[in-house]
C-alpha cells in the first residue's frame, strides 16, 4: 500500500523532531483537565454563537431594530471570528498557544459582558463583531494544544473526539438555556450573554492551571505574511458580508454596492498559509476542507430554516422550539463517544461518507414532511440523522488535519478547516435564503410558507449529498485516522499519514 505524499524539506523535518523531543510530561489528570478546558472552550464558543439566534425576537422590540437588521446579531460574529481564524492561527503556532488561549477567552469575557450592556442596535453589532475575535483566537489554539499534549493513538481520538462533542454541547446552551433564560429572567436577552463570559472565565482559568507553558516554536520560518493576511482577512469579510446582505441590499443581488465588492473580493488572493498544505496526502486534505464547507452549509442552514419554521409557521414559543431541538444535542454526544472509540478502526472515508450521507437524509425527512403528521414520525428523526455530519465530519476531520499538518502549523491549519466552516455556514445560508424566498414568491395561500422552507430543506439535501459523493470518491482508500502512525515505508518520510488500504 503506498502512503501520500509528505513535506520533505529539512525545516519540517526539524520541527517533528524537536517538537516530539519537547513534549513535557504529565500527570494523566493533568491531560484530563486540558481536554477539560479546551472541550468548555469550544463549548462557549459555539454557545456564544447560536444563543441569539433563538431570542433576536426579543433582541429587536427591545433595542428597535428592524427585522430584515436582525441577521447582523449572529452573522457580525461569524464574520469576525471567521475572518480572523487563520491569522491569528499562524500567530498562535509562532507565539505560543497558551497565550492566544488565554487572550482569545480573556477577551471574550471583556465582551460578552459588553454585549449583556448594550443599549442601541449600533452599540451591539460592534460588540458581537468584536466578540466574536476571541474564538478566532482561542479555538486554533485549542486544536494545535491538543495536537502537541497528545501524539498519533487513542488518546488523540478520544481527545478530539471529546473536543468535538463541546459542538452539540454548547449549541444546547445556546438554544435551551438561553431561551429559558429569556423568558424567565428580568435582564431576559442580556442573561445569555452574562452566563456566556462566566463559561469564557472559567476556561480562562483553567488555562492558567492546566495547559502547558508554550515552548519555542521549532520552525525555522517565523515569518508573517502581514500582506496576506491582510488580503485574505478583507477578502473574507468582503465575501461573508456580500453573502449576508446581497439579499437584504436595496435591489437585492443587483445593488452596485454588492456587484463592486463581490469584483472586489474576486480579485484578492489568500497567501496567508503554505500553498503545500493543500496538497497534503495527495490532496485529500484539500478534499476534507471542501466537505467541511458543505457539510456546515446543510447543518446550519437546515437548522435555521427549521427554526424559523418551529416558531414561524407552527408559532411555538423559544422554549417549545427548544424542547423539540433536545434530540440533536443528546445525539451529538453519544455520536461522539461513538467515534473515539471506532475511529482507530473503520475507514475514514466511511465515517465521512456516512455522517453527511445522514445530514442529508435528516434535510430530505423535513422537505417531505407534512405538519398535520406527529413529530416522532419526521421531525425527531431527522433531528437525530442530522448531526452524523457534524459530528463525524468535525471529529473526523480535526483528526484527520491534525494527523497531515506538520507540528508548527498545526493551530493554522486547525484555523483553516474552521474558516471553511464559517465559510461553509454564510455560503449555505445564503443560497438557502434565495431560495427560500423565490419559492415564498410563488403563488398565495397558506401552503406558500410551507412551500418556501420545503425548497431550501432540499437545498440542503443537494449540497450534502455532493459531500457524500466527495468522499466517497476521493477519500476512499484512506484507512482509519484514529490510530497510531505506521513506521513509514522510506526514510524521507518524516510526516506520517493515514495509510491507505
């Protein structure tokens, strides 16, 4: 069986040398409180990301903003966070991770708490931009910490996987507790955000007392492309605003504004990374990027439409619609304990292929249902189906990048696969909300709202299934990721990766 190619070049090779020689020792408590913290990370990452999403109701009679504005209270987090992941990856990998850990939750604590005092519509929007830069500092952190505390085996897989399961985690306590917080509190939408920089304080703290010091980074290029980042941070934020606002725009996709930055952004390159790390075992890293972008693009946007149709079209209060979203959390977890413990054992490309196989098929469940039908028969099954890709896709392919970066990239290429997932979500959103809308266009009634969401469900359904077809077709052959590396074949591969079957 022949392994992908691998870097050959003396630096990289230096830097896996050096840096498995500096591995620290530890207690195994010591280890157990560092997927801990980061996994509570991730957790109030993703809980400060959705939790508006559940109450920008309230959030809009409170603070007098327009219905058509309200976006700009989840999408001005994304925006920031996703524009400034690699960045910010690179300098952690350059700088240290502890510290860009300890600095992305110190600043998310600053303001979360900010945002729980705003006043006016213009004062929050800053804040969740600002909000979200702390994220786009914390969680690449995250991924290269654990990518240096454990080496290639099963404690890796049990890490990631752990790390992963934060997701659904904190995707509840952004849906459930912040819709009871909502309804049951007197600060109603503010508490959220409180409880928000409490959990970033927390991870705060632990990171102080368990995450080890930062060492000197091995690698012998410490440059910064500051240009490219430049370039890209702009180019993102120039394409994630464009997909937030064309339809929103004065004229729609048509305005001037939006054709001049949609040209604008064609034109700038992201030279941020090593152009190489695309190629990485024979381009299949290239490949779990693109699915990590289609597999957010179904999830998220099936997840919103569902939502809007929960509160919208069936008129159920936060709380009920949280209640009837419990399935996908609970389903999370246990999907992720399923894949520390089989990921060192099947395929990858089957996990890949059967995660966004069933994200498709949850999709499919909602654009076929009929709402006089019980929800057991549709609704509870496609909220269980939904988040194989998710879970299998973010656990899996973390895994799978941290396994083909080198180990002083492993923070901006753990940057990368969550900026194609922000990416992922605009893009998705987006085309779902257009289509959405040109269905909602046709004809009057009550079955044109029902009609408008059963068309984005099956645009859902058609971007996942081009997941599926991806890694079927091009990740197949690649064996299970979870494992401890194989001896390499030949002396010039210094990086290993997953073999091949």
């Amino acid at each position: 069986m022949d392994l992908p190619d691998a870097p050959k070049d003396e630096s990289a090779r230096a830097s896996t040398e050096i840096t498995q020689d500096s591995v620290p020792t530890r207690s195994t408590w010591r280890s157990v409180l560092i997927v801990a913290t980061t996994t509570l990370a991730m957790v109030t990452n993703i809980a400060s990301s959705t939790a508006p999403s559940i109450f920008l109701p309230v959030i809009g009679r409170d603070l007098n903003i327009e219905e058509d504005q309200l976006q700009w209270l989840v999408s001005s987090f994304s925006l920031s966070s996703g524009c400034l992941l690699l960045l910010l990856g690179r300098l952690a990998d350059l700088f240290g991770r502890k510290k860009f850990f300890l600095l992305g939750t110190g600043w998310l604590v600053i303001f979360s708490l900010g945002c729980g005092f705003a006043k006016n519509a213009t004062t929050i929007y800053i804040l969740r931009g600002l909000q979200g830069i702390g994220p786009a500092a914390f969680i690449p952190a995250c991924l290269g910490i654990l990518a240096h505390t454990f080496p290639p085996g099963r404690a890796r897989s049990v890490a990631f996987a752990t790390f992963s399961a934060g997701a659904p985690v904190g995707g509840t306590l952004g849906t459930q507790l912040g819709a009871v917080l909502v309804q049951k509190t007197d600060p109603t939408w503010r508490s959220p955000f409180f409880l928000f920089a409490g959990m970033a304080a927390l991870c705060l703290i632990g990171g102080l007392l368990t995450i080890d010091s930062d060492i000197p980074t091995p690698d012998t290029d410490r440059r910064v492309d500051w240009i490219g980042a430049f370039l890209i941070t702009v180019g993102l934020a120039l394409l994630l605003f464009v997909l937030g606002q064309g339809q929103l725009a004065p004229n729609g996709w048509k305005t001037a504004y939006i054709i001049a930055l949609l040209i604008s952004e064609g034109k700038l390159r992201p030279p941020l990374m090593k152009l190489t790390l695309w190629t990485r075992a024979n381009g299949r890293f290239a490949v779990i990027q693109t699915i990590a972008f289609l597999n957010w693009a179904t999830f998220i946007s099936w997840y919103f439409w569902l939502q809007v149709y929960f509160e919208d079209f069936l008129h159920l209060s936060p709380v009920r619609t949280a209640v009837r979203l419990l399935p996908m959390p609970v389903t999370g977890i246990m999907l992720n304990a399923i894949v520390a413990l089989v990921i060192g054992r099947i395929p990858f490309f089957v996990l890949i292929a059967l995660g966004t196989g069933f994200t498709g098929i949850g999709a499919l469940l909602i654009a076929i249902m009929r709402p006089q039908v019980t929800y057991w028969a549709y609704d509870f099954v496609a909220l269980v189906a939904s988040v194989f890709g998710a879970d299998f896709v973010f656990a899996g392919g973390t895994i799978f990048v941290a396994k083909v970066a080198l180990p002083g990239e492993q923070s901006v290429a753990g940057g990368l696969f969550q900026t194609l997932t922000q990416l992922g979500t605009a893009f998705g959103l987006a085309i779902t909300t257009i289509v959405h809308n040109a269905a909602g266009g046709e004809g009057v009634g009550d079955d044109v709202p029902l009609k408008a969401y059963r068309a984005a469900q099956w645009t859902c359904f058609g971007m996942a299934m081009l997941g599926t077809v991806l890694a079927i077709g091009f990740l197949r052959g690649v064996g299970p990721v979870g494992g401890p590396d194989e001896p390499p074949p030949e002396k010039d591969r210094d990086v290993p990766v997953p073999h091949e079957t």
